[in-house]
C-alpha cells in the first residue's frame, strides 16, 4: 500500500487525497500519510479504527447490550445484534489489521479465523433459532441443537 501511494505521488506530482481501503464507496476514505506509515510499520492505526467504530456504532444499542450483559442477561438476540454491528464495520481483518502488532498475531491465528463467512455460519445457526430459543438458551437441547444445525445448513 504504502510504496503504492509513494510511487503515485512521485509520478502525477499530485497529493494523494483519498485511499480505497475496500471495493465498496463507503470504503473510500481520506488519506492520511502518517496512519498510512503506521499500518505499513505494523504499528496500528488506532485513531482511524475508533472512527470506523464510532460511525457505525449504534450508541443505545451497545449500551443496553451491555446493561443486559452486567445483568447475566444476554441471550443470542443480544449476540445477533452484536454480530450485524460487527458486520457494519466492514471486513473483520481489516479493522484487526488496525491494532499495533496484529501481523505478528495474524500469523499464529489458525488457517481462515478472520474468514467473514464464520460469521455469517454463526448468524445463520442463530437465525434457526425459534425466537424462544434465542431468548433462552439453557433450553437448547438434543433435538433442537439437530434442527437449529440442519436449518442452518450445519453439522453437529
């Protein structure tokens, strides 16, 4: 990325204004040099991260998740609202990819960890759930673990 953006600037004697962190529009985003050094040295680049995480952040939402979770009152609605929040922040390596030294954590993390389709294996096994079942998990025995994995396309 880095030698990327250098080797344009050398050659249009433009600034570079914005970078592409995606294929997506909302992925487009300004250009800042010194954030940019910091994610090619692998020391992270907090300040952009807490801006992605306050932008697509629903506020209420996270503060009663987490009242429902000091309480011992988190049920799988909680987790699934928690993961379409997640999604909203775009690609999950991406966003690791921000925190200093994650390369070298990368690289003990097993084979397709950060693969965005384990999230959506985990929304589809909560999305088989009655809603009876998400509300109150304790009662997610046998049979009904059988039919939530076959509903959601999964194995035990």
């Amino acid at each position: 990325r880095g030698g990327a953006a250098l080797s344009m600037r050398a050659i249009t004697g433009r600034p570079i204004k914005y970078v592409g962190e995606g294929e997506k529009l909302d992925q487009l985003n300004e250009f800042h040099p010194d954030r940019m050094a910091g994610r090619v040295l692998d020391m992270g680049d907090t300040i952009t991260m807490v801006e992605q995480v306050a932008e697509h952040l629903d506020e209420e939402k996270a503060a009663k998740a987490a009242r429902r979770l000091e309480k011992g009152r988190f049920d799988f609605n909680d987790f699934l609202e928690q993961m379409k929040m997640l999604q909203n922040l775009g690609p999950l390596e991406g966003l690791m990819g921000m925190l200093p030294g994650f390369n070298k954590i990368k690289k003990q993390l097993p084979s397709g960890a950060l693969d965005p389709s384990r999230i959506k294996h985990m929304e589809a096994i909560v999305l088989s759930m009655t809603p009876k079942e998400r509300s109150r998990p304790e009662i997610i025995k046998g049979t009904r673990r059988k039919r939530i994995a076959g509903g959601s396309g999964r194995s035990l």
